[in-house]
C-alpha cells in the first residue's frame, strides 16, 4: 500500500529525493522532477555548471531531415544499433530516436543559441556513422550551451517554493535545494535493501552527512579518469558508480570503452578534436613517405595517404569511431607511419586532422570552440596547418545495470518504474553512469542526446516509483542515517591516519599508464591477466599510502585516496569483463578473436562484486546471465539477453554506403558543404 | 640536470586563519606541453618544497583542463587566468619563477580556491533563464535570423571564471556592484525571441544600487575574459536598455 500522501510524508516532512550529479542527465531528470511536483536534493561534486557536459563539442542529433535528405527516427535507431554492434537493446534506443527531435526543439526554447540555416531554422551537420545531417549545433561549445541551458532552468526552480498535494505552497522550502561541492560516498539502505538516501561529503568543510531521500538517481558521468589521461574531466574518476556497485548494483558492459580517434596528447589531459571538424569536411591523412620531411601544409596532394577515405569509401573520414582510432593505431603502431618528426629523428604517434582546404569563415562560425583549443595549447594556427592527432579515451558505454518497460510501440512505456531503475530499489541511474544506449560502440552527438533522454526517462520513473513506496524515506528511523554515516565517517578517518610510504597520485599514474597500454584499442589476452594481476598489486599498495595532508578543511588529497579506491574496483571490472569477452564487436577488439561472436556473446556483460571472493582473499566479481530485483513490491526477472526486436542483427560493414541502414537509400543529394570524399557514390 | 621549473605559490590554510597566508616554492621537472596544471599535479606526486620540507600538496580547482568550465582561474605571474591554458614555455621561456595567487575579490577557501557562489547567485538575481512553460513537446522553437544567434553565441559562452570581476577596480569590499558577468547574462536572455517578452523584468534586476550605474568603465573586463566576451559593449547596450525602461519603460505598463 502507498504511503498517504504522496508529498508529505506521515510525520509531515516533505518527500524528498536526491539526485547526485549536475549534467545533462541529472539536469534533465531534476526539471522532470520538478515538474511532476517532485522536489529534488541535488548533490554535485562541483557547481554543476561546471560539470564534464561542458566538454561536448560537436552536437545533439535528431533526424529532424531539415535538409530534405529522407532522414527519420527509424534510420537513426537502425544506425545506433549498427554503429554499437548490436549490443544495446533496441526498446530504448528506439524511444531516445523517437523523442530527438522534441528533445533538440525544446533546447531551443531554452535559448540554446544553435547555429541556423538562412531561413532561420535549425542547422544540422554531418556526424560519423550515418550519411545525414542530424547533428544540432552551437558552434563547436554545444555541449557547454546544453548545460547551461539546463541549468538555468534548475536554477529558476532553485527560486521556486514546493507546493503540496492540496496545492499549499511552503515558503522557503524549495523546489530545487542545491548543494555543490559535495562528494558521494555511498547509499543509505534500510534492512530490506531499499535506497533510503545518500550519504555524501562536503568537500570543503569535509562534514559527512546522510540526508534522507525517497529515491535516488545516480548522474555522476563516466570512469575516464581510470586510463589516466583522457578526453575527460579530472572529475571522472567513476568513484559514484563504483560506490553503489560494491553496495550491490550491477554493472554492465563495463569493458566497452571507446576511444575518440582525434584527441591532441598533452602531460595532464589529452584534449578532444571534436567529430564535427571531419563532419565539417576535415579530413584525416598521413604522408605517403614515413621519412617525409616537409611541414604538414607543403605535402601536395598527391604524397599524401587518405587511408580512412581510400578503405572506407562509403563513409569515408566519417566511420564510427571505433573503426576510425583502430586504424590511426595500425598507421602509427603497427605500421610507424605517423608523422615524422625531424628533431626526434622518429614517426610520432600522431596523423593529420586538416581543415585548410575549408572556407575559414564558415570554419570560424561552426568549429571557432574547438580550433582555439588547438591554438591554445598547441600554439600552431589549425587555419593554416594541418592539425596533429592521436586517439584517446573518450567514453564508457558500459555503466550501472538499469531495466526498461518496452511498450507496445517498440519503445519504452512512459513512466514505468522501472525504466532506468538499477537492480538496487530505489535507485537510478542516468547518463554515462548507466549501460542502455550505446551497445558496443556510441555514435558521435548521442550522448548528449542520451544524456537528456534518460533524464526524461528518469524523472518520470522516480516520481512513479515515489508515489508506489509503502513508507516515505522521510519516517525512517534517524539510527538508520546515522549508523550510515558513522560508517562512512569512520572510513573517512581512517584514510586520514595512513601514513605508509606510497603516493595515491602515483598509484594513480602507474593505473592510468597500464589501463592505457593494454586495454583500449588492442586487447590481448595475455596482457589482461598481467594487468589483473597488477591491479590487485596496485591495490595492496593503496592500502599503504601516506597522507601528507592531515587537514580538516578543503582536504583533497584524502577524496582522492577515496576516488582511487574506487578507480581500482571499476579498473578490474573493465579489464576483467575485456578478458572474458572472446570476440571483437564495436569498441572491444581482440586480434586473437578478430570476428564477432553472437552465439556466445551477443550478451550483456553483468557484474556484480563479490566481496573478498577473489583468488587470494581480494574482491572478486560475480558474472551472472540473469538477475532478480524487487522495484515497490514486484518481483522483476531480467537476464543478460539483448532485445533486438526492432533490427535484425547483421554483419558490421562501412566499407558501402547506406550499410547502416536498411531503411536509408544511401542517395543522399549532395549539399553546398565541401565534403569531397565522404559524400555517397 | 633535467630542466627544472620554479613554481610560487601563495597559500593559506583557510580563510579564517590569515596567519598561515605563507609562499612556498617548489622545484618541477619540466615536461613538454606543460602547463600550470601540470606543474601543480607533478608537486602532488611529491610533495616536497624546494628547501626540502615535505608539505601537504597544494589545493586548486580544476575539471576540464580546455577552458570550457570556469573552474581553474587563479593570478598566474600577476594576471588573473584560468591557470588550464597558462602554458609553462610562454611564462617561462628562460626558466623564471611562476607565481601562482588565489584570486583577491572572492573570500578564501584554501590555497588556490576561492568562493564564487556569489556570481551563481547574481545569476538568479538578474533572472538569467528563458520563462519555459514546460518541457513536454510544444514544436519547434521560434525562428532566429543567423545574424541573431552570431550575436548572441560569444555572450552565451560565459563560464562563471570570475576573471571579469577580479579585473573590475569597482568590484570591492565597500561596493556592491554586481560585475560584468551578470550583465551581460541579461543582453543575452534579452536578445533571445522569448526571453525578450521579459526584458523589462530583468533590466529592472540591474537598475538599483550594485547595478549598471556602477560601472566605471575601466574596461579591464574585456582585456582580462579569456573567452573574449565583449563585455564592455554588453555594458553599454545594457545601458542605453536601462535608460530608455526608465524613461518610456512606464508606458508599456
């Protein structure tokens, strides 16, 4: 029976829920929230206007066909499927295509200042692995206007008061309760297993707390900081999901990494060249000499090798990324035909991005965000010079476990609870943090698309599954908050007392160097078992750091000790289900089993920690094919089984174009843009 | 020898606790494409300044490295920056020492971080939101002329760095002024075709004491925003906006 009432909870309080991180997707699922009457506690790391979102460069699709190209939802469902290689379940992936096209319309509304055709509509540009223009831009920052377009919005409801189930408001008790600088440290649940609330810390003032909440969503993006350097924030360290995975969620996939195959390599960071600048037109080369010694802009045309234009000829400059870094690793790695550098005397692991071929007033208006990034830490002008490039790790398709409802249309049923819900009641998951959307491999300008729809998924969800709870959070006994945050108080402290001779940030470079080497593009077998056997080498050295900092302030280095704890939990999830799966499909390659395997493994990978239940007493991982979970009474049954419903699965080819998509004719009309390798023949 | 560089940094343990404010110096390795991060992750590896004292490693802000999220700015040899983009072969070609300061205008935390949660609240103070009725599926948006969104996309790219301020001789302790930021939020939701219906509303926010009087135009804003925001002309049509709301606003009413 449902508590009586759905906004008050019985000794009055106000029922709460709590969403941890402020990007897209946590943005998106607070303003759902709050439109469904739902007040939200939103707990963030930083300001969430300064969250990894506002890295996204190059756009949003939605099969909006502005260019009268015949694009629709169904060809942009079929190429999300193909592109991540038949991984992901198709339900969600159809409901996320569907709602596209509202969901960019409704960023404009915001004040979204996307780029705009002569007549005053909406832009589109080209993305990798389709033949469309279905990329929603503004300039090359969009991922930095979606944000702050949601989080205006959050921050209105900031100023506006809760209003109950007879319609009276409470003053001062508002809608949106914002605390930022804030770090997750793990789920309060009850005897029963229900997510009861959260328990996090204030980074500056270091208090930990555990504050009540009714359900919970987990936001907190992706685990890139794991490889060390990537395209992502200092902030992804994963260390959320990490948390509630070894308080009993699954996590799913974890061994799909993709690596962006533009990045520029630097000493803290490796900064992304977003998809947009082949997208555009660019185009990616490396000199047919390995010992050529002119500049980069000197090389005519006809000493130059377009090797992704010249394999592909179907999609050209604009395969999946996935495809296009393993061949800049074949070019640089395997072949040393990289760019020679005269100084060094050897071919460095970088190849050409050139845009110098490309009118520099259009460049200026539609990649400005991205160029400048290249002249700022490059110092070398990207009008003038061809770009210098190498891949990088970029995204986690795989993420926490979260089930959906299919609906009788293919897609998802609106408001189920258990869309987007993880195997721990009460709690969600959504954005990079989560598994659905991108199978093996995600398609450029779908995560923020991904982003915004599992928010619109969420909220819906939360507020479904709040209104079902038979006892509000808020009437839980306070014992129950306070023996959670001894808990955590007590881990807290006792990092805090190490006083061993090894650096956590060192830790954390020997990780990072290792995961890179030996578990992004080429997988072997035998060199995941080393690093296995290493992390838990890593791991024992973690547990004999030094703190330098006794501070009970602003203490970052103890967070990190934490973070780093956390990183080296996921890192075996990630290596560990990369050596399991014995095939190749999207992201994940093995030369050893270079050809995808549906028989054995069009799977979802599912794992779950098993506590001291490795070989030698460390944390083990339980892989399981199937999984039972209560959501407000019901008993659910799920197995690792992949819903492909809606596209049949076949061979991933992109040497043809329109390969695809069934429903694409691959006869696109060729635009004004100067695209001339990657348009169709 | 390796190249070495000299970073000093000026820290404080709080901002309650004046008495610890001390500069430390630290010798780094140097490394190709270094930057100020770097130089600052490298002493958290070793924590040990240059006289030998192990200390604890320095406390800054950071999050995406590529001067897209407004967190890392700092005084970096005297200029306030943000520190992602302070590259250590441009400050120091010949070796010199980098000075790193927390900016002066916010109170302290710790080291280098500062507390901006003022500019996040002058956001909500000039209403720097487009009035949505709600997110369901209502069509497309209005129509925008390319001109429009040229104008209104460098205004849109403000990271809340608090560059701006910390440049402003207005922005002090005796004045309440609210800054450059802040005002030029309310150009860009005023240009937008729905935001405009609220303009008065917004104009208003910056009309009265701490608001665009203030300004007195020592230009510093735009010299120091690293997203070269032209402020100063946000200022002045924000101006010319308020002036004629005073005058004529009225009669709309």
């Amino acid at each position: 029976m449902a508590a009586k009432s759905v906004t008050l909870s019985t000794s009055g309080k106000v029922r709460r829920v709590a969403v941890v991180g402020g990007g897209l997707a946590g943005l998106m699922t607070t303003i759902k929230l709050c439109e469904a009457g739902v007040p939200v506690d939103l707990f963030s790391l930083v300001p969430v206007k300064r969250s990894h979102s506002v890295c996204a460069q190059g756009g949003i699709n939605a099969s909006v066909n502005t260019k009268g190209e015949g694009d629709s939802p169904q060809v942009h469902l079929e190429e999300t499927v193909y592109g991540g290689d038949f991984l992901a379940n198709q339900p969600p992936v159809k409901g996320m295509a569907d709602a596209a096209p509202g969901i960019v319309f409704m960023l404009d509304r915001m004040g979204v200042p996307f780029n705009r055709t002569p007549e005053g509509l909406l832009d589109f540009r080209r993305f990798g692995g389709t033949l469309f223009h279905r990329t929603a831009f503004a300039g090359a920052t969009t991922g930095q206007q979606l944000l702050y377009a949601l989080d205006e919005q959050v921050r209105r409801f900031e100023t506006i008061d809760f209003e109950d189930d007879k319609g009276r408001t409470i003053p001062g008790e508002r809608m949106v309760r914002k605390f930022e600088f804030w770090d997750f440290l793990s789920l309060v649940q009850d005897d029963a297993g229900i997510t009861r609330g959260v328990v996090v810390q204030d980074v500056k003032s270091m208090e930990i707390r555990a504050f009540p909440a009714d359900a919970v969503c987990l936001a907190t993006g992706g685990p890139g900081i794991v490889f060390g350097r990537s395209t992502n924030s200092v902030i992804n360290t994963g260390t959320a999901a990490s948390a509630v995975y070894q308080q009993g969620a699954c996590y799913a996939n974890g061994e799909c990494i993709q690596v962006h195959p533009t990045a520029i390599p630097g000493a803290d960071k490796l900064r992304l060249i977003s998809e947009s600048a082949r997208g555009e037109g660019g185009r990616v080369w490396v000199p047919k000499d390995p010992k050529e010694q002119r500049r980069g802009r000197d090389v005519p045309e006809k000493d130059r090798d377009y090797f992704l234009e010249d394999k592909y000829p179907g999609y050209g400059n604009l395969v999946p990324r996935d495809i296009a870094s393993r061949e800049l690793f074949l070019k640089c790695f395997h072949q040393h035909a990289g760019v020679y550098n005269a100084k060094s005397g050897k071919n460095e692991n970088e190849v050409y991005l050139d845009l110098t071929h490309l009118p520099k007033d259009a460049l200026r208006k539609k990649l400005a965000g991205i160029l400048e990034i290249y002249e700022k830490f490059v110092g070398e002008d990207p009008y003038e010079n061809p770009m210098r490039v190498f891949p990088a790790v970029h995204y986690s398709m795989g993420g926490l476990w979260v089930d959906f409802e299919k609906g009788p249309d293919g897609g998802l049923v609106k408001g189920s609870p258990r869309n987007q819900s993880t195997n721990l009641e009460g709690l969600y998951a959504a954005g990079e943090v989560d598994y659905q959307y991108h199978g093996a491999n995600r398609l450029g300008a779908n995560s923020l698309l991904s982003c915004i729809y599992a928010g619109m998924v969420t909220g819906p969800a939360m507020a479904t599954y709040r209104s079902n709870l038979s006892r509000s959070s808020w009437d839980m006994p306070s014992g129950l908050f306070e023996k959670a945050e001894r808990r955590e108080r007590e881990k807290y402290e006792a990092i805090l007392k190490m006083d061993g001779d090894e650096n956590p940030y060192r830790i954390h470079e020997e990780l990072g160097n290792m995961m890179l080497l030996d578990v992004t593009i080429e997988r072997h077998n035998d060199k995941l078992d080393k690093v296995l056997a290493n992390i838990e080498e890593l791991d024992a050295r973690t547990r004999k750091v030094g703190v330098t900092d006794t501070s009970g302030h602003s203490n970052q280095g103890t967070a990190f000790v934490r973070h780093l704890q956390n990183m080296l939990v996921l890192a075996r999830v990630i290596a560990q289900g990369a050596r399991n799966r014995d095939e190749s499909r999207g992201a994940h390659f093995k030369p050893e089993f270079p050809e995808r395997d549906d028989v054995n493994w069009q799977r979802t990978t599912m794992a779950l920690h098993a506590k001291g239940g490795g070989a030698k007493g460390h944390d083990g991982i339980n892989y399981v094919r199937e999984l039972d979970y209560s959501l407000a009474g019901q008993k659910i049954h799920v197995t690792d089984a992949i819903d492909i419903s809606l596209v049949k699965p076949r061979p991933r080819k992109y040497e043809t174009a329109g390969a695809a998509s069934a429903a694409a004719t691959g006869d696109i009309k060729k635009t004004d843009d100067a695209k001339p390798a990657t348009a169709a023949t | 020898m390796a190249k070495t560089i000299t970073l000093k940094v000026q820290r404080q343990d709080s901002g309650d606790r004046p008495e610890t404010k001390r500069w430390e110096e630290f010798a780094v390795e140097w490394h190709p494409r270094m930057n100020v991060i770097s130089a600052l992750m490298e002493i958290r590896k070793n924590p040990v300044t240059s006289s030998g004292k192990t200390v604890a490693p320095v406390v800054w802000e950071s999050v995406c490295l590529e001067e897209v999220c407004g967190s890392c700015t700092m005084i970096v040899n005297g200029k306030v920056r943000q520190s992602c983009t302070a590259l250590i072969d441009q400050l120091s070609p010949n070796g010199e020492t980098v000075t790193l300061q927390p900016m002066s205008k916010f109170p302290l935390v710790r080291d280098l971080v500062v507390d901006r949660s003022r500019m996040f609240k002058d956001l909500k103070t000039v209403k720097a939101w487009i009035q949505l009725d709600g997110t369901h599926e209502l069509g497309p948006g209005p129509r925008q002329s390319q001109e429009n969104q040229e104008e209104a996309y460098p205004l849109s790219r403000c990271m809340t760095c608090g560059c701006c301020l910390e440049a402003c001789p207005q922005v002090n302790e005796h004045s309440s002024f609210i800054g450059p930021a802040a005002i030029n939020q309310v150009r860009l939701f005023n240009l937008h075709p729905s935001g405009k219906m609220h303009a008065g509303e917004r104009l208003e926010t910056i009309m009265g004491a701490g608001g665009i009087a203030d300004c007195g135009k020592a230009q510093n804003c735009v010299e120091v925003c690293p997203k070269e925001i032209p402020l100063v002309d946000s200022i002045a049509v924000m101006g010319r906006e308020t002036t004629k709301h005073l005058l004529f606003g009225w009669l709309l009413k």
